[in-house]
C-alpha cells in the first residue's frame, strides 16, 4: 500500500453562469415574449399544393361495374329486323335446293346436305356464345354472392360463395394450392367475413398477380409502338386491339371465356365505365401530375405519347379486372395507375413510389 493522502470527497456545488459578451457589445440580448402565430401562417392543403402532385398518389377511381342491363326499343327494333332477316335467309335457301332439285337430284341433295351443315354449326356458334355470356353472369352474381355473404352474421353462406368460387376456377393450375388449403379448413369454425378474405386470398392472389403481368405487358407493347409508329391512325387501330386483346385475357384467366358478343359487351362496359369516371380525358395534365414537371420537358412528343397511350391501356386493364374478377378486392389491394408507371418509365425518381388507385 502507498502512503499517498486520501482526499477527502467534495460536495455538490451549484455555479452561476455569466452571461457572454455577445455581438451586441456585450449588451444582454433582447428577449422577447412568446407570440402566436395561428392567425399569420396559412397551411396549403396538399391538393392544392402543385409541388406535392407529383409526390402524392393519384385520386382513387372506383371500382367498375357492369352496365344495368334494361329494356330499350332499339334492341327490340334490332331483335324484329335479326328475325325477318332470318325468315328472309329461309325462304332464299328453300328457294334455291328447290331450283337446284329441278336441275338434278344430286345438286339438291349437295344442297341439303351443305344447308344442314352450315344451320348445325350455326347452332354450336350460337350455344356457345349464349354460354359465354351465361359464364360471365355466373361471374357478376358469384360477385354479389359475396357482397351478401359478407354481411351475413352466420358461415353458411361464406362456404357456399368459397365452394362455388372452387369450382369455377377448379381448371386453374394456379389455385391448385389455394384449393387444397380451403379444402383442409371444412372442418374448422371460421367467422363468415374471416373465411371469405382466406378464400380471397388463397385462390385470386396468384390471378391478380397474373393479371398485373398482362396488364404491364400489355401497358409496355402500347407505349412502345405507338412511340414508333409514324400514324395516328396505327396508333388507334393497335391500341383497340391491344385492348381486345387484353380485356378477352383478362376474362379468360378468371373463368369467364367469353365468346364475341360477350367481348363485344365486356368491352362496351369498360368503355362506359371510363366515360363516366372522366378517366379517357388523358392530356399533357397527367403527364405533368404523374411524371413531374422536369421528365414532361425532357421527354420527346412521340415518347409521351406513348407513355400516355401505355397508361390509358393500364387504365382499361384494371377496368376490365374489376368486370372479370369474381370477387370484390376486400383483402387484396386493388391495383391503380400507379403501381405500373414506374415500369412504363423507367430510371425516373419519385414515380416507383407512387402506390395510388388510377
């Protein structure tokens, strides 16, 4: 040990601080009493706030529905002039295997024989039409099943909604997993709006993610060949078709397979539900809103167009997904404008994030 003094532990000691000498001269700065200012600063909500719109995310639009089928006299006017053609049709075929008779047996009897091939595949065009059609109705009322369903207090009516939502897409290898997972749950206790999210989830997750891939490419070959093509009128013609295209896949993949009327009214659907919603008035102002201010002046007229025509096909994509899709987006996110700007314009900043509902 070494003979070093203890020292003594020292007391706790409060010291008074002097204040510096400032730039002032030394002189105590000013203080001043605390003021409001609730009366003088105007905040600017962030819709009107210009430096904002290319940040935020685009407005929501809703949901498409399909058009309310009424009564109208020009359908009736056209079902009257379809029947007299028909009759019409008739009386010129009887007419000619008549004259052809006359002539020589064998030219009637080809004629007949040509007559009722021609009516039996008629017929087979016309049964499957009328089973598209009834295809996409099974879809349209499976899609109100689930809306009803979902307010239903008791499971019963959740188990019928996930057993026929089973068996419509039973010919899908997608929902292969999905099938057997909702088959293990039959004798489990599961809440009607619990079990209908879990039949949501585990057969139209790998769909809509199929169907935000044909709605990209499809997005991307439009906003690539209108940026080429050097007329307007390529560009119309490639667009509708692109657009046929893409609404007659998007139907398929989720059990419609609709026939040409069906396309033709799946179409008119789509094109009525962007009327109403104002979203085919695509101009320069969404460019702007969308991609900023610095991309819309550096990017070439051709090249916008492009990406204006690409978006516009999104657009028609995500119509037709809410027409086709057999159940309303209750647990999954629906899809909007800006989860495919990013890939129709890619290497720009800010518009990866943009996550809104187009």
């Amino acid at each position: 040990m070494s003979d070093t003094p203890r020292i003594p532990p020292r007391k706790p000691t409060a010291f008074t601080i002097e204040n510096e000498p400032s730039s002032t001269g030394g002189r105590d700065p000013v203080r001043r009493a605390p003021a409001s200012f609730d009366e003088n600063i105007v905040m600017t909500p962030d819709a009107e706030d210009p430096f904002a719109a290319t940040a935020s995310a685009l407005p929501e639009a809703p949901e498409a529905a399909p058009r309310r089928r009424r009564f109208s006299f020009a359908r009736l006017a056209f079902g009257a002039l379809g029947i007299l053609v028909s009759l019409a049709v008739g009386l010129w075929v009887d007419s000619l295997i008549r004259d052809l008779f006359t002539r020589a047996d064998w030219l009637g009897y080809l004629a007949l024989a040509t007559a009722a091939i021609g009516l039996v595949a008629f017929l087979v065009v016309i049964a499957r039409e009328l089973a598209g059609l009834m295809r996409l109705n099974a879809v349209q009322a499976l899609k109100q099943e689930a809306i009803d369903a979902s307010l239903s207090p008791t499971a019963k009516p959740a188990r019928q909604v996930m057993a026929h939502l089973v068996h419509l897409l039973a010919a899908k290898p997608q929902t292969a997993r999905g099938r057997l997972r909702l088959k293990e749950t039959e004798t489990d206790i599961i809440d009607g709006p619990h079990l209908l999210d879990l039949t949501e989830r585990e057969l139209l997750t790998p769909l809509d993610r199929e169907a935000r891939s044909l709605i990209l490419k499809a997005s991307k070959r439009v906003s690539i060949v209108t940026a080429v093509s050097p007329r307007a009128l390529v560009d119309l013609g490639y667009v509708i078709y692109e657009s046929a295209r893409l609404i007659r896949a998007m139907a398929d993949l989720y059990g419609g397979r609709p026939g040409t009327f069906g396309l033709l009214r799946l179409m008119r659907d789509v094109i009525a539900h962007l009327a109403v919603t104002g979203s085919i008035a695509v101009g320069d102002s969404l460019i702007q809103q969308v991609l900023g201010h610095g991309l819309a002046s550096k990017l070439s007229a051709r090249l916008g167009e492009g990406v204006i025509n690409g978006l516009m096909t999104a657009r028609i994509g995500i119509a037709a997904m809410d027409l086709c899709r057999p159940m309303p987006f209750r647990a999954l996110k629906r899809p909007g404008i800006g989860d495919f700007i990013g890939d129709l314009t890619p290497g720009t900043s800010g518009t990866r994030g943009l996550q809104g509902d187009g």
